[in-house]
C-alpha cells in the first residue's frame, strides 16, 4: 500500500516536486528536478537501468527509495528481503507505468527510467575456470535482454553452476539494459575485485559497451560522518576506476518514515539525472577479426572450405611466383644468347662476302 510522505493533505496521485509550497521551499529539488524532466524528455524511449550486486546490498530498497523521490509516495515496488537468502528471484521490471501518475497532464509522457531488479550476485558462484562464471553468464544473458520479464532466475543459476550449455535466446523487446547500476553496501567497502572485474568485463568488451554508475547504500547503518562517506566513495571510485560523478552515496527510504528527506531527494534526484542523460547511453561494439597465427608466424589450419582454397591459392602464389620469375629469367637469358649467336652469325657471312668480292 502506498504512503504519503508528509502530513500534508494532497491527492496522492501528486509528487513532493509538484506541489508549489514545495516548490518554493525547495527552490534547489525544484531546479533537480527540471532537468532530470529535460534528460527524459530528450529521450526516445525510457532508460532501462539494470541494478546488481550481492544478496542484501540493497538493490531493491534502492528502487523504491528513487521512485518515492520522485513521486513522494513510499510503496513495495520491489520486493525486499533480508538476511543470506535472495527475496528477487526473477527478472523484475519495474517501469514509469508501475508508478508514475501525475496529475499534471504535461508529465504523463515523460520518459522516467525502468529499473530491472534481478537476483543478487553470489561470490560462490565464480571458479577459476571462465566457462563455469555462473555469474558472467548470468550478467551476460540479462544485460543483452536475452531473458524474458519473470524468469526464474534461481533455476537458471543452478543450470548455470553446473556449466549446461546456454541455449540460443531471442533478445526480449524493452529488455536490453541502457545503464547498469550497481549496488553495494557501503558495509562492504572496499568492494572484492572479482566482483569489479566481472562487471568490466560484461559492460565493456562483449557486444555492447555500457555506462555503469555505483550506489553505496546504509551509509546511516555505518554512522559515517560527512569525511567517512566521503573517503568511501574514493575508496569505490579507485575499485571500479571510475569518477566521482558515477558514484551515490544515499540512504535508503523505510517503510516507517513519514517525512520526505529533501536533502536526500535531491541527490537522488540529481543522480537520476545523469543516469538519464542522453549522452550516457550504451553503444553496439564493432568487432574486427584478425586472423590468428602461431608463434612461428603460420596460420591456424583453415576450418572451411572457402578458408582451404583460399589458403590453398596464397600458398600456391608465394611457392610458385618466385620460381616463376626464375623460370622467366632463364629463358630470357637462352633467348638473349641465341639472338646474340644469330647476329654474330650473319654479321660474319656479311663480313666474308665482302671481302671475296
């Protein structure tokens, strides 16, 4: 059920930043807010944004804490657990129809982000060997939108862990990830570099390059003071080898509080902002093939048969051209002495007939 921040009396279809009281006691949400509605509206369609990271870290929370930012309604948008055990079991999209309803008409049509909210990552589940990187296949399948909305992600991974072939699957419309978000406890920080390296790894060098933006959420669990999440954050921003501009630092909305935080909101806000930003946008990779060799500097045996004639006919070319100009040489040479040895001879039967006569 949906609760209304606040103890004023507002029709709950309204947004914290859509009242003008509001408005003009937050003149800085205000101004947050006017340019997240620029991004969205410079978009074609709204950002998927794919939130990760392991059980408990606080992916679901997250969710709900952004979108009561922006509608100042909390509500269980996503599901949230606790404890070692994963509450998301299933591929959860959670997108601006589910909880955008302003009763401005001018912002009906905005393009506000669907978040995708997915098991958490288990560390168990990566071996040394890459072909049984559960996780990575799991990344993999859900960032290509190759996994339909509810799947059941907990089969999936133990099919995963057991290294079975992943078969063939159709990308899902309105399923391909945009941005991807992760999520970490800023309990957990520093953050295990095998976690980092698998998100690399998925963002940047298989078929899409995509932003990737970090929250460390229960900064108010750890009683860090201003300087504390601060040296967290540049302790996030060295792991992932990012900037300080793809990092929050937040606390989570509860299903207790009843007053909107506005300082809270306007970073959320604000964040919002760049993860909707038409420039922070995923890119199709162009891949270009070379042709592998040995150390010796020859070719991999061809596996076609187009690649066999081919390769038979450059090799036909590099043993047959040098010893076709050699063969070329040779007759120019015994042409040239037989052409030499006809001139001498009839120069000298010239010669001879002139002097007798």
């Amino acid at each position: 059920m949906k609760k209304k921040l606040g103890s004023r009396s507002k029709s709950k279809d309204s947004s914290i930043m859509e009242k003008g009281e509001n408005r003009k006691e937050h003149p800085t949400k205000q101004k947050a807010w006017e340019e997240l509605k620029k991004n969205v509206r410079a978009l074609q369609k709204p950002r998927n944004i794919l939130l990760v990271g392991s059980f408990g870290a606080g992916k679901s929370s997250f969710i709900n804490t952004a979108i009561t930012a922006l509608t100042g309604e909390f509500d269980f948008y996503a599901n949230v657990g606790s404890g070692s055990k994963p509450n998301t079991t299933r591929v959860h999209r959670i997108s601006c129809e589910d909880y955008w309803n302003p009763t401005d008409e001018t912002e009906k049509e905005l393009n506000l982000p669907t978040f995708i909210d997915v098991i958490g990552f288990d560390d168990n589940l990566s071996t040394n060997q890459e072909e049984c990187l559960a996780n990575n296949k799991l990344l993999n399948l859900i960032i290509n939108g190759k996994l339909p909305e509810n799947c059941d992600l907990l089969d999936l991974v133990k099919q995963l862990m057991s290294c079975d072939e992943v078969p063939e699957m159709q990308e899902e419309e309105g399923l391909d990830v945009d941005i991807i978000l992760v999520v970490i406890s800023a309990e957990n920080v520093p953050v295990p570099q095998s976690f980092v390296d698998q998100i690399y790894k998925e963002a940047n060098m298989k078929k899409k390059q995509i932003p990737v933006f970090i929250v460390a959420t229960k900064v108010d669990e750890c009683k860090l003071s201003e300087e504390g999440v601060e040296k967290k954050t540049e302790q996030i921003v060295q792991s992932f080898g990012t900037t300080p501009y793809k990092v929050l630092a937040c606390k989570n909305y509860l299903s207790e509080d009843t007053v909107p935080d506005i300082v809270k909101d306007i970073s959320i806000i604000t964040f919002l902002k760049k993860l909707c930003d038409p420039l922070n946008k995923a890119v199709n990779l162009v891949k270009v093939e070379c042709k592998k060799t040995d150390r010796n500097g020859t070719h991999n045996p061809p596996s076609t048969v187009g690649e066999y004639l081919t390769s038979f006919r450059d090799k036909s070319l590099q043993f047959l051209l040098p010893h076709l100009i050699l063969i070329a040489s040779m007759i120019f040479v015994v042409f040239a002495v037989f052409l030499g040895e006809y001139v001498h001879q009839k120069m000298k039967k010239k010669l001879t007939d002139f002097v007798w006569n």
